[in-house]
C-alpha cells in the first residue's frame, strides 16, 4: 500500500527523516518497496513573474514573454497559453528540466524564428491536476525565483509490502503504531470530530447470517451537501493511488486507507424497507459499482433491501443505490464479515477490491463504534447533516486470546537478549495488554498471534534483527557428512538423466482444476480438494503430474510451439489407506508435437509414438538404479492411456515402476489437445533401493576371450511380447548368456495365421576356455527350450 509522509504524520509525531522512516520500516518486517518523491519530479521548475509579453511575430496564438526568475537576468520564453500576461506568477521549466507528463526534456530551442529559454507550465504538464487551458497562475506572493518543488510542498510517497498476516498494517494508523512502538515517534490519538446524534435511524438494520455476518451496523445522516472533497483529503487520496470521486466516497475511502477499516455510504433515497445483511439466492444479480453484472449464489453474503440486492457484502457496493451529486440522504453501514466467506465469495466471482483485501485478511473487529462515529464526524464537519442513532444488528468476536508468555523465550527462540522491561514496552505499545504473570491479552486486531513463539517475534522484529547476532550451526570435526537423502540423491540423479535425454524441466502447480484432478483420479482414493483455494481452478490436489504437464504442453502448442519434451518431478497426493493424505514422488513426461521436423532427408514430420516413451520409461528407471533386465512388461496403464498403445514396467506382477504410452483420444479431448501425445510417469517410491551399493564402482575388467553370437528364430503366438522371450531367453543360461537383442520381426507369407516369427541374436561369453561345439549345443538346446516355455517353436 501506499501513502504520503503527511499522512503518515498526521498519526505519528516524528521528526524522523523519510529515509529513517524507511530503515526504520524495512526493520520491523513492512518491507518498502519504493519511494517516489514529487520533488524529483518537479526539479528544474521555478517560480518566475512575467515582466512583459507580446504578440509572436509570426504566430497569431503564440506570445513571447519576458519572465524574471529572480537572478536578475529575465529569459524570452515563447508560451501559446491564452491566459499568459505581462504582471502574473507561474512555473518556469528551465532547460534541462524533464515535463513530467510526458518525459520531454527541455532546451532552448527557436519557435517560428523567436528564441525560447524553456516553457510556462499548465497543471496537466506537472501532472498536479487536469487543467490544460491555460498555464498555472501563482498568488502575487509566490516568491520569484523560488523552487516550486518547496512551493508547492511535494510531499514524498512512500509504498510498503504489507504481508497477508498484518492486516492491522492496512490502514496507514496501524503502520504509525509499529514506528512508534520502534522508537521513531510518538502515536497520536485518533481526533475524533465532535458531533450529536439524534433521534431513532428510520431505517431497520439486521444481519440474517449470523456465521456470514456477525456484525452490521449503521445510521443515517440528513441533510448532506455531496460535493467535490477538500484539497487534503484529494492529495491524501491521490498518494494511495485512490481517484477523488465525491466527498462522501471519498471519506469512507479515506477510513479505509487511513485505519484498515471498510465502509459503505448508500444513498437513503434508493433503498426500500429494511437493510439486511443475508445470504444469497441461487441465481440472484447485482450490477456492481464497476458496472459489470456478477450472478449469485447461495454461499455468498450480500447486503439487501426488501427490493434488490445492492452489495456484495465486503467486496464492492452496486450501481443501483451509489451516493451521487444530488444524495441529500445517506445509510452509512460498517460490519464485520467472516474473512473466508468473503475470500471464497470474491474468487468465485473473480472479483478483487481493497475492501475484499482487508475483510479476507481480518479487520479489527473492536473499530465498529470508533470507525462508525468518525466516518459520521468527518461527513458532518465537511458535508452537513444531521446524524441518528447508530443500529447495531449482531455483536462481533470479543474475547481476546490470551497467551501465557515467558520473557526467557526471547533469547531462547530469538536469540536476543531483551529486558523484561523492554519486552512489556514493545508489546503494550503494540496493543498488547501484559498482566504481573505475564499473561499476553492480544488485541482483537491482531488475528495472526496463535501462540508464545508469535510474541516473541513481535519482540525481536521491534527490538531489532539486526541485534540478532549470526551464529554458525555446530558443526562435529572431521570431514562433514553428506546431508542429502537417498531420496534427494535419486531426483537429482534423474533430474540430470531426463535433461541430459532431451527433455525441459517444467514447474507446475501442485493443485488443479477439480475436473483435471477427477480424469487422473482412478484408483488414488478420492481427491483432497481445498477448502480455501486461492482459485478455483487451482482447488484440488493433483492425483498425477501428467494434468499438468498436458495443459503446460497444450499452453506451448497455443502458442506456436512445434514440439514439447516436458519432465518434472513432484509429488501427486490421493487418500492413503487409513483416509489420511499421502503423497508420492513421482516423475512425468509429456511429449507432444513433432519429434522430428520435415525435412529433405526424413520427408514429413513424425510423430512421437509409444516406444519413445518406453525407451525414455527403461532409460530413466536405469539411471535410478532399477534392475531394468528383470522388468515385466504388462497392460493397465490406466484409462487416460490408449489401451492398444500403452503398459506399465513392472517388477514382479504388482510393484508397478512406470507407465508409458500414447494418451488416451477422450483425455486429449479433455485437455483440449491435439493428438498424438505420448507421456511417461515413474513411480519413485516404488524404485527398488540398491543393496550393498559400494562408494566406488569396482574396477573394469574385460573378457580375456571374445564373445560368440548366435541367431535364432522361433515362431510365436502374435500376441506374444518379443520382452517376454528376450527375458525366457536370457534365464536359460545366466552364466553364459550376457545378451540377447530382437534383429527380425515377420509375420506374413510362410508364417502360419495368428503367429509371428521373431529373430533373436545371442551373444555367449566363454569364461577361462573357449567353447566347445558341445557346450554350444547344450547352450542351444536349453535356449529352445525356454523360449517353448512362453510359445515358441523354432522355426527350420
């Protein structure tokens, strides 16, 4: 948020510098995120008094002027502004100065042949107003030659980051607290102006959703004259950010920004019947106050009449009862919403507002009478009226949390000794009530203090973290022992396999849309959907990484990409057997698009397919120490998988490593995609942990004979998986046999209906002695023998 060293001083007496101010607010945690200061702006610009002007000579609408700055040296400036004349006071740019309208640098220059020594200004051109009919005119007292900059009085704006548990610093009152709790002034009192209410509020007040609305106060006020509001309140405006409107909403504006504290003035001659804080109905409308029309629902509290909706309750007032120029009468209403409800509400309806801002986070909830009385002292000082009685529908939270605090914790936790009269300081200057036994009243205000360690922070941030002495961890001597898990091992290790295989880290969001989440849910136990999102199409916590990575995938090919080789390593999250979350490491890939682009050797582009995503599946279980030679290959990749076009790698018939293949025609559909799409998921925490692995890998040594290679080819049910002969083939003799490769695969003419003839090369290691041909017989035979175990016949 932003505002004014002005306004910051109208709640704080400090002589403090801006820069100390600043220091002094990135110290206690409200990080500054910058200053502008006016002054920089309007450096260059000068007050000067026109001594005389004249007709241009070859301009009928310009003048040229003779200006006095106050150095005794008047300048010719050429000006075409129609109120410029020989006596009066304005603003001098001088050359070098920069028009901050614009950005255009000043020189002397020659305008139709006369020269000019820079430029009278308009408010519009030192962006101090709208006015561009004319250049600025100066009370005859401005003193020449004076910088306008001091003139004027730019006042610096300083913007903080206020962080969504300090929702008491939402208002500029509770930032000149934390200073002066810091030491860097002292906290005025509220002025509070001074007004009497009278007679009964002739209008019924109520809050029918004690949960949605615990409290809803209001009164009215007669008799207001709504008009443009006066010079302070604009520039105290203006310095937030904020746009003057009228007086009247610009007051409950100036409460907002000025205590943290939301408001509403309605115009009392469009209401009828009575002011209810509700729920909604099903179907329910508003036009709201920025003219778009939001459909209701039942979960949303809103602020009606007997009539229509006018507000959606803690977010944005509506179009049909706003105050305008010819509001005499006004219902002034503050009120205390449940900050979810109010959260939950807005982002269903995508809508943001400061008010949303504050009421999501928590306002104070002791600030309804203080808030209520000044936003009405302030309308009658400025506007008139006559003020009812307040109506006070509902009660807010009042009991305060009290915390049993011991002192001693500050050093222990904080690392910082601090007196005990120190500590009781700060916190009592912070709002904080601290008894003889050290029980910590918090105020209302402050709804992120749940325990000591919450106090403690309070202490230190105030007493300073720069006072927090760095202190390095114990560290035992010797050589440090690794700190990595075997977990972290195993996801880095693949993190550098799956980029050094081509493919792009991607980073995705752990939720999802909750349709997203159902297509992937099968078999994980049910979703975990959030209560609170921070949207609604990021509600759910992801079942799978692949949701994800296929809209990222989609989002590319949107715009413009060809090809998408994306991986990433997470977590997916489904209910564990006793309904309890849990969650799995898991490793995705998507690959979408061309995997190899036209060209004049490969002709058109070609697709990814299922066996590069196999080949990526066994390349990374590989890399992650999986015994990849004993794998199974086998169906029930899921139903987001083509069922002829997919299998899942598995070790054993039910610890399942991986699944791979193309996805599925109605998951594309889903998504939104255009197919083919291949994608990969490895199942980390199913990896196998290595057994007895070795700091170091034993020597190399090589075969002191050389291998032989034998082919072989059996005819096979065609339904057969060529991986499951390989792995019969390779079981029949493990002492000899080191590989077995897939060379021929044929099924047509010569080959009986229904089979399929697969060729397989053999390579044999002899040990200490080369082979005999009779050990390559029984070698052969054992061969034949365990390929028949899975169907096959060798052919003659």
């Amino acid at each position: 948020m932003k505002f004014s060293l002005t306004w910051l001083k109208d709640y704080l007496e400090t002589d403090a510098t801006v820069a100390e101010i600043c220091d002094a607010l990135n110290a206690i945690g409200l990080e500054v995120e910058g200053v502008e200061d006016p002054a920089d702006k309007l450096a260059g610009f000068r007050i000067a008094h026109v001594l005389t002007a004249a007709r241009h000579p070859d301009a009928d609408k310009l003048q040229v002027l003779t200006v006095d700055t106050g150095d005794g040296q008047p300048l010719q400036v050429v000006c075409g502004a129609p109120n410029a004349r020989a006596g009066m006071k304005g603003v001098l740019g001088l050359p070098g100065a920069v028009v901050p309208a614009n950005g255009m640098v000043l020189r002397k220059s020659a305008i139709r042949g006369v020269e000019s020594n820079g430029m009278m200004c308009s408010t519009r051109e030192l962006e101090l107003g709208d006015d561009h009919d004319g250049i600025i005119e100066l009370p005859d007292d401005a003193p020449v030659g004076t910088a306008f900059a001091d003139y004027h009085g730019a006042d610096p704006v300083i913007e903080v980051a206020v962080t969504p548990n300090r929702p008491d610093c939402m208002g500029v009152y509770g930032i000149a607290r934390d200073l002066a709790a810091k030491g860097l002034g002292t906290l005025k009192p509220i002025a509070m102006p001074a007004f009497t209410a009278g007679g009964a509020c002739p209008v019924e007040i109520r809050t029918d959703d004690a949960e949605g609305c615990p409290a809803f106060y209001g009164r009215v006020v007669k008799g207001v004259t709504n008009g443009p509001s006066p010079d302070w309140l604009q520039a105290r405006l203006k310095s937030a950010g904020q746009r003057p409107i009228s007086l009247l909403v610009d007051l409950t504006n100036y409460l907002m920004l000025g205590f943290g504290r939301p408001a509403h003035a309605y115009d009392l001659a469009k209401l009828s019947g009575a002011v209810v804080a509700r729920r909604a109905k099903d179907g329910e409308e508003v036009l709201a106050l920025n003219e778009k029309t939001y459909t209701l629902d039942s979960e949303m509290v809103v602020i009606a009449d007997d009539v229509q909706v006018h507000d959606i309750a803690g977010i944005m007032g509506g179009e049909h009862s706003g105050v305008s120029e010819s509001t005499t009468d006004v219902l002034l209403e503050i009120a205390y919403f449940d900050p979810a409800r109010i959260g939950a509400t807005g982002r269903k309806l995508g809508l943001s507002s400061d008010a949303r801002t504050r009421f999501e986070r928590g306002v104070d909830p002791a600030f309804l009478d203080e808030g209520l009385d000044l936003l009405t002292g302030l309308i009658v000082e400025l506007a008139g009226g006559s003020p009812s009685e307040v109506v006070r529908a509902g009660s807010p939270p009042s009991a305060a949390k009290v915390i049993a605090f011991d002192p001693g914790l500050t050093l222990r936790l904080g690392g910082v000794d601090v007196t005990e009269g120190e500590q009781q300081r700060i916190l009592e200057s912070l709002g904080f009530s601290v008894g003889a036994d050290w029980q910590v009243a918090c105020p209302l205000r402050r709804h992120d203090i749940e325990g000591p360690a919450d106090l403690v922070e309070e202490v230190v941030r105030i007493h300073g973290l720069d006072k927090v002495a760095s202190v390095a961890l114990p560290r035992a001597e010797g050589v440090a022992r690794p700190t990595a898990t075997a977990q972290q091992k195993l996801e880095r290790g693949l993190r550098r396999a799956a980029a050094a295989s081509g493919l792009n880290e991607a980073v995705t969001w752990s939720f999802l849309p909750e349709w997203a989440a159902d297509h992937f849910a099968e078999g994980n136990g049910g979703l975990w959907v959030l209560s609170n999102p921070i949207s609604e199409d990021l509600k759910a916590m992801r079942p799978a990484l692949l949701p994800g990575l296929l809209m990222a995938a989609k989002r590319n090919a949107d715009r413009g990409a060809a090809s998408s080789r994306l991986f990433e390593i997470g977590r997916r999250y489904f209910r564990g057997a006793n309904g309890l979350s849990d969650e799995k490491p898991t490793l995705g890939i998507v690959l979408a698009g061309e995997k190899t682009p036209r060209g004049w050797q490969s002709g058109k582009t070609k697709p990814f397919d299922a066996y590069d995503a196999k080949a990526l599946a066994m390349e990374l279980l590989e890399a992650a120490g999986a015994p990849v030679g004993n794998l199974m290959v086998m169906g029930e990749a899921g139903a987001q998988f083509h069922p002829g076009q997919s299998a899942t790698l598995r070790l054993g018939p039910k610890v399942v490593l991986a699944r791979f293949g193309m996805v599925h025609p109605a998951t594309l559909k889903a998504f939104d995609m255009d197919g083919p799409v291949a994608a990969v998921e490895l199942f980390l925490d199913a990896i196998p942990a290595k057994k007895g692995a070795a700091f170091a890998r034993p020597g190399f040594t090589p075969p002191a004979l050389q291998a032989v290679t034998r082919d072989f080819a059996f005819l096979v049910p065609a339904a057969l998986a060529a991986g499951d002969l390989v792995r019969a083939v390779q079981g029949a003799d493990k002492a000899a046999i080191t590989g077995v490769r897939v060379f021929d695969v044929f099924a047509g003419q010569g080959v009986p209906e229904g089979h399929k003839s697969i060729a397989l090369e053999v390579t044999l290691q002899p040990g200490e002695a080369s082979f005999k041909d009779a050990e390559l017989k029984a070698i052969a035979e054992k061969i034949v023998a365990a390929a028949a175990k899975v169907g096959g016949e060798l052919r003659g």
